[in-house]
C-alpha cells in the first residue's frame, strides 16, 4: 500500500516521510487513532515506504550511509529531491503491497484456530492478507468476525509475544531492515512487558510501528517506548469524495453518509451498506410509542430493533444522534441549508420536544448504550432501560411526532 491510497491524512504522510529523510526515527511508533480514521493504512503504506528500493538507492536517501534510527552521517543530507512516496514497481513493493514480504511481519488479536494449541498470528496469516485487502478500514469487530470467532475475545498472547521476540531476533532477509506492525496493542495483557526489552534495545534496523484505537488500554511501559504518532479523524469533505472517488457513491447519498459518520470511514462504508433504511421512520414510531402509544408499542419496538443485530442498531443510534446535533445546531445558528429538508423538518420536531440541555443528555444516553452494544449488551434489556431513560428526560416537553 503507498501513501496515495490512503484516504487524506496530508500532514501525517509527510511528517512520515520526512522521519526517514531527516533519520528522525525512533525504533518504535505508536499510530493513534479513532476507528476508521486510516491508522492500519498509514502504518502499511509507512512500512513500504521504509522496505522501497527507490527511496534506499536515491541520492541523499538513508542508503548514503545514515542509518535509518539517526547515527550521524559525513554526507549533507537534502530531501528536495527525495520522493515522499514508495514506488510500487520495485520487488520491495509489490511484495509489500501483497503483504508478502519477509521483513514486514504482523501481528494482531486471535483466537485458538486448533484445539489444544496456542492461538498466535501466523495461524491465521492468509486470512490477514485477504482481509487487509479488502477492509483496511475494519476494525476487530470485523476482523473477529471475518476470521469465525463468532462471540470469542480475540488477544495477543503471551506465546504470541514469544513468537515476535523469535521472528525479530533473526537477520533480515531482503532490505536490510525488520518491520512489526502490531494491530490493536490494547489486546495485550500483562504478556505485552515480554515485549519491553526489545521494544527498548530491538536489534539492528529493526522497526516496531503499534496501531491503536485507545491509549488508555495499552500498558503504559509500552507507551513510554513509543514515538507517538497521532492521527486525527478524517473531514467530512474527506469521507465524501473517497466515497464517491473510490466506492463509487452517488454524490448526494456520499454527503449524507458522511455527514453523519463522524470521521470514521468504516462506519460510512457500513451504513452504505443499509443506506435504504427507513431509520427515521423508526425513530419516529420510537418516540411516538415513549411519548403517547404507551408500554405495548413500547415492547414491540424493542422486539423490533432487537432483530436488527449490533450493526444496524449502532447506526440507528448514531443516526438519532446527528439528528440531535442538528437540532442543536440548528437552535444555535438557525436553518441549516446544507442539511436535506427532510432532516431539518425533523431536526425542528426534536426542537419542539426537548430543550438544549435534555438534547445533550439524550446524546449522553445514546453514547453510552452504543458502548454496551459494542459489548454484547442484551439488546431487549438495553433498548428497554433506555426508552425508560430519554422518556424521563423529555416527559415535561411532549410534542406527539406525525409524518
């Protein structure tokens, strides 16, 4: 994967690629970023980058004699000329860009393939392979599920850990340097401070780049160790044209879709996937069934969204949640012409029904049931508490929804 196929994220190739130029580089990076943000790719694209026989043999390049982790070099070094991107035609890069190369291994969360033996990555290589071609944007929910775990926990274990001090206490086979992409950090235990020696003292030219969702999951002695490297959420405009340039999107469902993803690729390319979901028309019968129809309705909404599996339920919930946003936009700064009328028609309603300070609670409630979603929570029980929930948030400003 090159630079030019992840989605925007200007600033963060650059500074990547000047790390190389400038011999900036710390033995280990630690990608940071939300789901959907890019930070798989990034660090894909990054370790062909680091393999690319161009970028090696130009002049001025880290092959002139400085190492790539910052010994100092006798030649002056100038990046004018130096191309910010791998070529994807040398043998480095196509062997990268098939995920085949021997000096870019892998790791990421797994479970036991074989009764009775040690779940660890390699197991399940040519699953990573096919999945990393065609959902970089995934997150592990996906990668569980594409893999068969069905309901397991996927982790990095202690024999995994094991498995990477062997893998990189071997030579190099072909570019002289040594590359871990370690997926999902947050999934190693205490196992993880197997790792803190060679992530301190890595043998020569070899290169430990984390990808990771939350900081706070992931061992601290293993943070400390790493070059950090942030990666923010993609722009709306951003999500737009890649779902009109790359999943060919009609324009005006791609502005929709982005409007409401909030950064996160993945979440747009899965509600493309239910773009014909009538989900305000079951927000409606939602409130409508909270605020006047009573228990019975009620039950039979609950029995209703809890059919619809963890996805759709989270898009719905997210949904609800733009529609807030734009009520409260729309309270703050007045019409807003960008948004379809449809949704302004209903962004006033909300309006009409709860104030700005019950809004924000209602996000607060919706944010937290998404949590437990993402959890296994029991969906009748949480749909139930949190139709009890918002229907005391907004029962002083009842306003009946009609279509």
């Amino acid at each position: 994967m090159q630079f030019k196929d992840v989605i925007n994220q200007l600033e963060v190739k650059q500074n990547l690629s000047e790390l190389v130029q400038h011999n900036r580089l710390s033995h280990a990076l630690l990608f940071l970023g939300k789901e959907g943000s890019g930070t798989l790719s990034l660090a894909l694209a990054f370790a062909q980058y680091v393999v690319c026989e161009r970028i090696s043999r130009e002049p001025g390049a880290r092959s002139q004699k400085p190492s790539l982790f910052g010994e100092a070099s006798n030649l002056p070094l100038t990046t004018d000329h130096l191309p910010t991107d791998s070529c994807g035609v040398c043998p480095a890069c196509v062997k990268a860009q098939q995920f085949v190369h021997p000096d870019i291994h892998f790791s990421y969360p797994v479970v036991t393939k074989k009764p009775g033996t040690p779940p660890v990555s390699t197991d399940y290589i040519a699953e990573w392979r096919e999945f990393v071609k065609g959902y970089v944007y995934g997150n592990v929910y996906d990668w569980l599920q594409f893999i068969g775990a069905e309901n397991k926990q996927g982790n990095i274990t202690a024999n995994e850990c094991n498995d990477i001090i062997r893998k990189l206490s071997l030579k190099s086979f072909e570019s002289g340097y040594k590359i871990l992409i370690l997926w999902m950090p947050e999934y190693l235990g205490n196992e993880g401070n197997k790792l803190l020696k060679l992530i301190e003292e890595p043998p020569p030219n070899t290169l430990f780049i984390l990808v990771a969702e939350n900081e706070s999951l992931i061992l601290p002695t293993i943070v400390s160790r790493c070059q950090l490297i942030r990666i923010p959420a993609l722009e709306t405009k951003d999500i737009e044209d890649a779902l009109v340039n790359r999943n060919k999107t009609a324009a005006e469902t791609a502005r929709q879709v982005a409007s409401v993803s909030e950064g996160n690729y993945r979440e747009a390319l899965q509600m493309l996937q239910h773009a014909e979901e009538d989900w305000q028309g079951l927000l409606r019968e939602w409130l409508n069934a909270m605020l006047k129809t009573g228990p019975i309705a009620q039950t039979r909404w609950v029995e209703e969204i809890s059919k619809l599996g963890r996805e759709k339920q989270k898009q719905f919930l997210r949904y609800f949640n733009h529609l807030l946003e734009q009520a409260i936009r729309s309270r703050a700064i007045g019409n807003e012409t960008s948004i379809p009328e449809k949704e302004r028609d209903f962004a006033d309603r909300l309006n009409k029904i709860a104030g700005i300070e019950q809004q924000q609670a209602i996000v607060e409630e919706l944010d937290k049931a998404t949590y437990f979603i993402e959890r296994n929570a029991n969906a009748k029980i949480l749909f139930h508490a949190l139709t009890i929930k918002l229907y005391h948030i907004i029962r002083d400003k009842i306003v009946f929804l009609t279509d």
